[in-house]
C-alpha cells in the first residue's frame, strides 16, 4: 500500500519555488474531515470578520483614497504648476499585510502605502501637512507619527478603523490610478526608506503569484498565525516573526506539497522547520540579481547577512532577509515551539486528541523561576503610546546584550505581550522576559551572571528617546516565579502553584525517577521556601508625601553615593570573567527615585537554571547598584541563597519589593509638583 507521501497518481504539476516539491499527493478522505474541523475551529475562534466589518474597511480606504488626491492636488497648485498638471494630479492607496493576503479578523489593522509624485515628499508634505490635515478631522483619533522608524509610518484610527500608513515618492510627475507597482521601474531613483516602503507592497503581490492554492495558503496562514499568538512567539519588534514572516514560511510550504489542503499544510509546516537545518534560507523564488543599485541579501558578499539566525528572504526585488530580528534565544524558543506543534499534529492525525490542543495558550508564567521585569510609566496615556512604542522596539537590543555579555550563556525568552495593573493610577504597563541558564551548560561553584552594567547600558540607550517628556519613566527589575505580580494572571488573580511543566515535558521528554531529576526539583524548592521564611521581605514605607521636596538629583546622589573601587571584586567562572560589583546598601531607604531604574544585579547561572522545581524564593530583595554616574537606582537588602545540590552560595538581587514604592510615588507626585526638573534626569540622561 502506498502512503499519502510516497508516490502519487496526480499529473505532473508546475514547479513553484526553488526546488521540487516534497510530495504532490492529494488530500485523503481523513484529511478533508480534518480541514472541515479546522475550519469550523477558526471560525468558532472568531478570526473571521463579519460582512459589515468588510464593507466598512473598504468604505474607509475609499475616503483615505480621495483625502491623499486632494491633498496632493493641493500641494501641486501651492507649488506653482498649471492648472492642467492640478487637475491631473493624483496619489494611489495600496495595502498589503494580512489585508492584502486576505487572512485579516476581527478589529486588525490595515497596512496601507501612499504612492505620490517625485515632487511630494515624506519630511514635509506627509508627515506635516498630510498630518494636520488627518488631525483636523474628526474621524481620525490616536494619530501618531513615526518618522524615524525603519519603515516611516503614520498610525491612526479612522473612523474605528486602526490604520498604518505609509508613503513613496515615485519618479513620475504624474501617477497613474493603474501602477503596476511590481514593475521594478517603480524603485528607480527612489532612497532606501522609500524601497522598504514600497517592498510590503511587492512582496504581498508576489506571495500571490508564488503560491499554488490561494485559498489553501490563506487558511493555512490564518490558522498558523494564530497559532503564534497563542504561543508568544508572534513578534518582529520582539525578536520573533511578524505577519510576513509567518507568511513566507507558510507559502514555502505550500509549494513543497502543491496538492495539500490546510489541515495537511499544517502538520507539515511544524514537520518541515522542526528538521530545517538554520541558517539555510527559506526563499520562495532564486533572488534576483542587481537591478537599479538598491542591496539585496547575499552572504557572500555582505558580512552582516552572515550573521543572520533565521533568513526568511522576501521575493521581490531587492530581495531581503524579513527576519533579520531574531536572535539566538528567539530561535530557540521558537524551535521548541515548532517541536510542540509537530508533537501535537502527530497526535490529531491519529485522531488521539482535537485541533484545540494546538491552540492551548503557553504558560510562560510557569516554565521560568526567574524574570526581569520592564515597567514603562508616563503621564498620560498619550505621553504612554509613544514611549511603550519606543521601549518596545529596544526591548530585542536588551536581549542582545544579555547574550552578548554573557557569551550566550544566559539566554533570554522576551513575552510579546503587555500587562497593565489596574489597580495603579498611572499611565503604565509592563513587559517580561524569562530567564535560564543555558542547557548543556556546566555550573562552575561560584559562577554568577552580573547583567547590572547590561542593563544600564540599555537604560542609556532608551534615554536617547527624542521626544522624551517629563513622566516617561522605565523600570527593569529581576522577579522571581513566586514575586510575579497578579495581574499577569487571569482575572487578576495568581495561579495556585503546580509543578512546573517544561517545554521537554510538553513535547514528551519528562522528568524520570531514574534520573533522579525530579526529587531533586522538590529538594530545591523545599530548601528555597525556608530561606523564605528565614529572610522574609523588608518592610515598605508608607509615602505621604512628606518629603517631595528633597527628592531632587543633588539629594538623591547625596544620599545613596556612589559604589567605590573597593566594592569591584572579579569572579572566575566556567571560564568567563564575571564582575561582581558589590552595591552600596544602606539599612534605611525611601526608595524615592526621580530617574530611569534599575533592580537587577548578579544571577547565578544556577538559580536560572531549566529544572521542573519551583525554586523560586519569594522574600528575597537584592542589592541594586547606585554607581553609574551618581544615578539613584532601586536599593533594599542583599540575599545569598544556598543551593541544595552542590552547597554553592548563590546570589540574587532583585528590586520586586521596592518597585511598588516607584508606582506610588509617580502617582502621588506625578507632574502636579514644582520639583519637574528632578524627573528631566540630569544625572544619568544622555542627550544625544
């Protein structure tokens, strides 16, 4: 008998991508029973739109359509030029994204591009008078520019609508309601922010035209991208993959197996890049040759692109690596993520479990005993919008230089979601990273991973902000397992602990009593859990507001000082110079802070360790380090914490205790108070 993959009776089919297909085997009765389920699971999921949600965007990009036509016959007759030239004056509105691909739900976004002629340009003419033209309207709300992103951008809601919207200056006089925008001849003389403008476009039109099944590709991304949201592991600014990542990746697998419909594209999308052998690139078609000047991704001739971890190449011209965000630790996330969902698709073909197995939400709260935690307060939540925008996009730089100071050895797992505490009067919210020691490493007694100067040095680089207002705030704290707040919980309360469940577990490699793995987990958190008891957590003073006026930066400097020379002590480990730098910790502090903090000094390489124990100790406040450039940063009592296995002295520092103290006190002071200039960051700002 001859199996769905193996030989096929099916007529030869057209070749689409590089090389052959895999298979070219049809669907079976079973796997035509699986699609209807799969289907009937998304749209029970809620990811497709309603019919008068679909009239509305399209009545929306109409009247975004006609605003740019008379917004650019207005700037040609302002700019001197006949009345002819006036009248036939136009502007084009493409999209592109998951609009453009048809895998769009429920309340997305729209990506749009703005074609203009040659003498319309972004600096002024978009991001001024096109902006004051929007903010005038009453149909817009949230508008929001951002000019100096990689892809220039202007968001905005019309309408209830949120759109993205971007522009390109073409070298035409005048464009055409016709352009061919995957015409090469489009990019000619247009700057690179203008190619990368124009490329969401290309791109979205060639995956089109490169896929054998529209219809099956875009059930089969629709389901695949809401599969990563639900696994974390759907993010470009993160490190992870956006919407055209996930896009491509599908469509290679579509033309591996030209004949497979969803619930088979599926199964063998998470078989295919389980056993992809990174850094080989995914390409749907061979990359194009230098056309008109612009850089394409070639390793051979650009040292940079060498160091890509994940190349997943566009295939339009100038063909570019999409991925070029994800990092060591991102990769490895999302490899056992891809190990999860092949594990899980085994089992639906066997029909031992249900399609909403796959979907299961990752417990990220769950699978780490260590956390750092980025909170980013404002004044207002206007002021928030463009801050958390701006700290958010740094947040991939944070991992990259905890990889990078610690040679790899402490690898990062950054949570593409935001949480708010709702029980704070601020303007705020919070992002997580977990934490753990590389596996395979070996633990030297002593070693410690000390990421103070990293994250002061990501602190600095945030400070850079341009539009940094007084009130725009950022804390980085280490928390352990059992210091997490509530409200990244469901319903605002926290989970009951249970035993922790792996990745491995999840993907059938459990803990076995030969190993002796998992009594050595209860050991661990048995022995953490008195050390709870035996240090308890430091008392929080009460704010009343009493002493406002001494929480200026001479003050502060004053009294927290700086760490002196005799406080450095060097710390050999595995064969890495780790330094230790002792913080100055006096016994009665206010937590009072007026600049950009941080609560995060030596992790031991063991306490981030991957066993299933909890091992997480829940009183434990560290030491923070007060000596870079006089700043004032987060202080409260210092913890060494022994290790039931090997009698190390491990040390944890963490602000979680006093970052309470933060949130109330912007609260109580917030920009009601004379002392603003204490909040401009004097000391530890860096103005570029």
């Amino acid at each position: 008998m001859v199996s769905s993959e193996g030989a096929s009776s099916s007529p030869p089919v057209k070749q689409y991508g590089v090389r052959k297909p895999i298979s070219t085997a049809g669907p079976t009765e079973a796997d035509i029973q699986r699609t209807r389920d799969l289907e009937k699971f998304l749209g029970d999921a809620g990811l497709y739109e309603s019919k008068d949600e679909a009239l509305k965007r399209e009545e929306v990009l109409g009247r975004i359509g006609q605003i740019v036509k008379d917004w650019v016959r207005q700037l040609t007759r302002l700019r001197g030029y006949t009345d002819q030239m006036v009248e036939d004056a136009n502007a084009v509105i493409f999209t592109f994204g998951s609009y453009r691909l048809g895998v769009h739900g429920p309340g997305a976004d729209i990506d749009t591009l703005c074609v203009g002629p040659s003498y319309v340009n972004r600096e002024e003419d978009f991001f001024f008078l096109l902006h004051n033209i929007l903010a005038e309207m009453e149909e817009v709300t949230e508008l929001q520019p951002v000019p100096d992103a990689h892809v220039p951008v202007m968001r905005f809601k019309f309408d209830g609508i949120s759109i993205d919207l971007l522009y390109a200056s073409i070298s035409l006089l005048v464009v055409p309601d016709d352009l061919d925008i995957s015409n090469v001849s489009v990019l000619y003389d247009v700057d690179e922010p203008t190619a990368r403008s124009l490329n969401g476009c290309r791109v979205a039109d060639q995956i089109l035209k490169l896929v054998p099944n529209v219809e099956n590709f875009c059930t089969t991304l629709r389901c695949l991208k809401f599969w990563a949201k639900r696994r974390g592991v759907y993010s470009n600014v993160t490190g992870f993959l956006g919407g055209v990542n996930w896009a491509l990746l599908v469509a290679r697998v579509c033309q591996l197996y030209p004949n497979a419909i969803p619930s088979m594209l599926v199964s063998r999308f998470f078989r295919v890049y389980t056993q992809w052998r990174w850094p080989n690139p995914v390409m749907l078609c061979p990359i194009e040759e230098d056309e008109v000047g612009l850089s394409v991704w070639d390793p051979r001739k650009n040292p940079r692109d060498r160091t890509h971890h994940m190349p997943i190449i566009t295939p339009a011209y100038p063909c570019m690596n999409s991925s070029y965000n994800v990092s060591t630790s991102t990769l490895r996330v999302m490899m056992e993520q891809f190990q999860y969902g092949n594990k899980t698709c085994e089992e639906i073909e066997l029909n031992k479990i249900q399609w909403s197995t796959l979907f299961e939400p990752y417990m990220f709260f769950e699978s780490y005993k260590n956390y750092l935690q980025v909170d980013i307060i404002a004044a207002d939540i206007d002021d928030l919008r463009s801050w958390k925008g701006w700290v958010e996009s740094r947040l991939r730089q944070l991992t990259l230089m905890i990889e990078r100071d610690t040679y790899g050895k402490l690898q990062c797992h950054p949570y593409p979601h935001e949480y708010v505490d709702t029980s704070k009067p601020s303007a705020h919210c919070a992002f997580f990273m977990g934490l753990q020691r590389k596996q395979g490493e070996m633990v030297q007694e002593g070693q410690q991973f000390d990421i103070r100067g990293t994250v002061d040095e990501f602190r600095n680089s945030i400070n850079m902000y341009m539009f940094w207002k007084p009130g725009m705030e950022i804390y980085v704290s280490h928390v352990r397992r059992k210091q997490l707040p509530s409200y990244v919980f469901p319903n605002g309360y926290k989970r009951l602990r249970h035993p922790r469940v792996t990745m491995q577990q999840q993907i059938g490699k459990s803990c076995t009593p030969e190993s002796g793995s998992c009594d050595r987990s209860h050991k661990r958190k048995k022995d953490s859990d008195e050390v709870d008891l035996k240090n308890g957590t430091p008392e929080k003073r009460h704010f009343d507001g009493s002493d406002r006026d001494s929480a200026t930066p001479e003050n502060i400097t004053n009294k927290f000082g700086d760490a002196s020379p005799e406080c450095l002590v060097l710390a050999e480990g595995n064969g890495i110079s780790l330094l230790d730098r002792k913080p100055f910790c006096p016994s009665d502090i206010d937590g009072t802070s007026t600049s950009n903090s941080s609560a995060v000094t030596s992790i031991s390489s063991e306490d981030v360790g991957n066993e299933s124990a909890a091992g997480s100790s829940e009183g434990n406040n560290g030491c923070i380090d007060g000596s870079v450039e006089g700043s004032n940063n987060l202080l409260s009592s210092q913890s060494y914490i022994g290790d039931a296995d090997s009698e190390t002295t491990l040390k944890i520092a963490d602000g979680g205790g006093v970052l309470q103290e933060q949130f109330e006190r912007v609260a109580s002071v917030g920009m009601a108070l004379n002392t603003v200039e204490a909040l401009q960051k004097p000391v530890t700002r860096h103005v570029l």
